[in-house]
C-alpha cells in the first residue's frame, strides 16, 4: 500500500527533525491526493514545527516522486483526541480514556469507548461501562484519545 511506503519513506526524514510520525494518511482523491501527517515532540507542536516539517517532507517527495499523482501535503499535530497507532502509544496512554473502532464487529459491534486499563504483547485492555474488553491491535481499524473535558476547564480565580 503506498501510505505504507510513505511512512517508511518519511519518518526516517520527520524523526531526524527531531519529531515523532504519529500518523501518516494517505487518501486518494479525484484530481489529487492527499498526504496528511500528524507529527509530535515531548514539547508539543507549534506552527514553526509544521512548517519545518512540511518543507523537508516535501522536498524529500519531490526527489522520491513516490505518489503517480498531484496531491495536497498537510503537517499538523496530533490534537488532544490524538491518534493511538503505535505499540507505545497505547503503552504511553494506559490510564486515558479512549475510543477504539474496530476492522470487523465482535458481537455485532465495532466502536467501543473506555478507559485503557492496560497494554501487554501487543494486545488492549479497555475497562467500558458495560465490561472489560481486550483487543489485539491487528483488530483495531482506528483508535484515539478522548479528551478529558476537566483538564481543559480554566481553574476558578479567587
């Protein structure tokens, strides 16, 4: 798949920035593509950061040519509802709340929404309000963070 091939042809260029490739999508389009990469760094992303990585992805593309059509590149953080992907993200966010969606149902259901109570051989926990449910990651399609409305409220001033 050719946003396999672009993940691995782009994080080595995004990690020697100094960032982490959290997501890259790749979804074809009439009259076009588009290349979305969501990029991070243990002090948050700014639009300078973007910009950075925007340029050296997309002279990395132009010399590659990797894509056979015209297409859009866009380079953003991840957000507070950030993409869970990677074995460490789930490592790294136990203990969150999560949304988790998966590629075919089990027991006629493919969304489930849950605190991640753990991460072990490559396989989730999610505590939900209607039991504990495990996942293996080849089984989750999609899966990110729930933002957690309280952290987000300013604190009252006296």
């Amino acid at each position: 798949m050719l946003d396999t091939k672009l993940t691995q042809l782009l994080e080595p260029v995004v990690e020697s920035l100094g960032y982490e490739l959290v997501l890259l999508e790749y979804v074809p389009q009439r009259g076009g593509a588009l290349v979305r990469l969501y990029i991070d760094s243990l002090g948050g992303i700014t639009l300078a950061d973007c910009e950075r990585v925007s340029r050296e992805v997309s002279a990395t593309l132009d010399v590659n040519d990797p894509i056979p059509q015209n297409y859009r590149l866009e380079v953003s953080s991840p957000g507070m509802d950030r993409p869970l992907v990677k074995p460490e993200h789930f490592e790294r966010f136990v203990g969150h709340d999560v949304s988790i969606r998966l590629a075919t149902p089990r027991d006629g259901r493919r969304k489930f929404s849950g605190r991640l109570s753990g991460y072990a051989n490559r396989a989730v926990s999610v505590q939900a309000e209607d039991g504990k449910f495990d996942f293996a990651l080849d089984e989750i399609e999609r899966a990110h963070l729930i933002p957690d409305v309280n952290e987000l409220k300013p604190e009252k001033r006296r």
